[in-house]
C-alpha cells in the first residue's frame, strides 16, 4: 500500500495539466500586459496633451501680453509730431499709429508686400501668417539734463535700461523722436549717461540725421522703441515647425515648436468714415485677414479700412504633439489643411485687445 502511494506521488502532473496551467497563465499575462499597454499610451497621450495645453498657454500670455502693448508711446499720441531719423529700409516699419502690421501668403505672394526688415528673415512658412507689433514694452528714464541743441546728446541718470544698437523713442507728449543709439557712454563721476546717436555706424539701421527736431528737456523721457515681429518656420530642435520672433534687428528666438499654423485675422472698426481722420464708433465689426487691409486710401476710398482701424487681434493656431500618439496615421483637416500621420493636434483660438484703442473691441 505505501508503494502505491510513492508511485502516485512521482508521477507529477499529467500534459493536459500543463497545457491547462500554461493557457491560464499566458491569458492572465496577457491581461496583464494589455493593461500596462493601455497604461502607456493612456499616459503617454495626457502627456501629450498636457504638452500641447502649456503650449497654448504659454503662446496665448505671450501673445497677448504684447498685443496689449502694441502702439504704447507713453504719454504720445499718434497726433503729436514725430521725426524718424533711422535709415530706410529697416527704419520703415517704425510708425506711430501702426500698432500692428501683418500679412498672408496669397497664391505663394505675400498681401501685403514685406517690407522693413521682413526680406530679410529667412525660412518663413508661407502657409502661416506673420504678425508685427510696433510700441514700448518696458519701463523708461527721465532725461537728467536738458539737451544743447536738436542735435545735442539726450543724457539720463547712470545705469541706463538702454545698449548700443537700441532703438529708443524720446517724448515729451508735445514731440517725439525715434532714432538709434550707436555709443553709450559714462561720465566718470557724474552717474551720467550719454546717448549717442551718430550717422552711418555698423549696427543696423542706423541713423540718417541726427536732429530730433526739438532739443528736449528734462520734461521728457525716453524708451526702448521695439518691433517684435512673430512669424512660424522650421524648429532648431525638433522636426516640427516653431514659432518664433524677432525684436528689431536683433537675433531671432524660437519661442515654442510644434506649431504647425499661425493664422491672425484683425478686428476692424468699419463703422461711417473712409479715411484716417474718421476714428468711427470704437468698437470692432468684423474681423478680416491681412490682404483685405488696403494701407493707401486713394487704393479705394469707398472699402478703405487702415491699419489705424485695427482694434484687436484674433489668433487661431495649430498645435502638435511632440511625439507619435495615435498607433496609426489619422486624417483630419484643420483649417483647410489635411493632416495624415500619428501626432495629435489642437486648434487653439484667442482674442487680444489693443490696450487704449477702442471702446470695446471683444
């Protein structure tokens, strides 16, 4: 009987125990990977989308933040005369009273035409359209002494805000001047800077005159002038387009990637007048694209609408993902593009008003 036993205990399990034993336990494995997969891309995909939400607000803030600035002169005003004494034609896109300029791509031409320092940026993507805005973005300083003449140098206390090469925008809310300083320098012992303006130089645009019209006095102050153009072409690091922007002429930053379009319509006052001196109601009617502004009057003064007619800006804008999200390509058509591969997109829409323009431009 104890033989039985033994020889019943050796014998183990029999091949259709296993196979039972190695189904079971390949089918929990396989739940158990299914749902480490599914974990995955759950997480992968809020990680993406959480990429794409910073994105958007870190455009939206940014945007909007200069939006609101744009056309800031201090205490100017449009009326007040002013003298430009920066050499064309770089030193063309700094006017007051164009707060914002912009333009699209129609038909491969850009409507309307670049100009300013726009030729020269390389690598913009003509299916987006590109945005400028043209005002004071910082803080100034008082001139600390009154100047020798309307060719003489603007002084303020030591240290300046300003560098070599800034443009800078000098009122004393009778008169402005836009000019560029090419050589700052400090009095030794008096706390005293000096901004020097000289004709010709090797920073770009440089200064034609150097007459402002008006030797200001310590009634006036001066600001850093800045043009910050934005504008969407390839990333410098990653394979998706980014946007990027320029202030003045000086090196261009990429902001953000993964920006796939950049398209901005302009909220317009249409109400009565044709012309400049007609400011209408002060409250936006309908919104246009860039080529529907006509700059020149005289082009038709029964459509005219001008770029002083612009009162607020409206973003639309596409976003991608990183990386890959979906397991295969997805067709979707997102402003009039179709996209066909596995990043996941967002379009994000924003309106921006611009500050002291208008009553109500939302």
């Amino acid at each position: 009987m104890n033989r039985l036993k033994l020889r019943s205990i050796g014998l183990g399990y029999t091949l259709i125990e296993l196979l039972i034993s190695m189904a079971i336990g390949l089918f929990i494995l396989a739940g158990v990977v299914t749902v480490m997969l599914d974990g995955k891309r759950n997480f992968n995909h809020q990680d993406e989308l959480s990429y794409l939400q910073e994105n958007a607000r870190f455009i939206k803030d940014t945007l909007t933040r200069d939006i609101k600035m744009a056309g800031y002169t201090g205490c100017s005003t449009p009326d007040v005369s002013n003298v430009n004494t920066l050499k064309s034609p770089a030193g063309d896109e700094y006017v007051l009273g164009e707060a914002v300029w912009g333009s699209d791509s129609v038909s491969g031409v850009w409507t309307p035409a670049l100009g300013g320092a726009w030729p020269s940026i390389v690598g913009i993507d003509t299916n987006s359209d590109i945005l400028s805005l043209g005002g004071i973005f910082g803080g100034g300083a008082r001139l600390s002494r009154v100047m020798p003449g309307t060719s003489g140098v603007l002084k303020v206390t030591h240290p300046t805000f300003a560098e070599d090469g800034d443009i800078l925008f000098v009122t004393d809310c009778k008169q402005s001047a836009i000019f560029q300083t090419n050589n700052i320098t400090t009095t030794a012992g008096d706390n005293i800077d000096s901004l020097v303006r000289n004709t010709g130089g090797s920073i770009a645009p440089g200064n034609h005159t150097k007459d402002l019209g008006k030797a200001f006095g310590t009634d006036a102050a001066v600001y850093k002038f800045e043009m910050r153009r934005y504008y969407v072409a390839d990333s410098n690091i990653s394979d998706a387009p980014a946007l990027w922007r320029t202030v003045n002429l000086s090196t261009a930053d990429e902001l953000i990637s993964g920006v796939d379009s950049l398209q901005v319509e302009y909220g317009v006052d249409t109400a009565v007048g044709t012309g400049p001196d007609d400011v209408g109601d002060g409250t936006v009617n309908r919104y246009v694209s860039a080529s529907t502004i006509i700059e020149d009057e005289a082009k038709n003064s029964v459509l005219w609408i001008g770029w002083d007619r612009v009162l607020s800006v409206r973003i639309n804008l596409i976003l991608r993902s990183e990386g890959f999200v979906y397991h295969d390509n997805l067709a979707v058509t997102l402003d009039g593009v179709n996209y066909n591969d596995r990043y996941m997109r967002q379009r994000v829409s924003f309106i921006a008003r611009i500050r002291n323009r208008g009553l109500d431009s939302l």
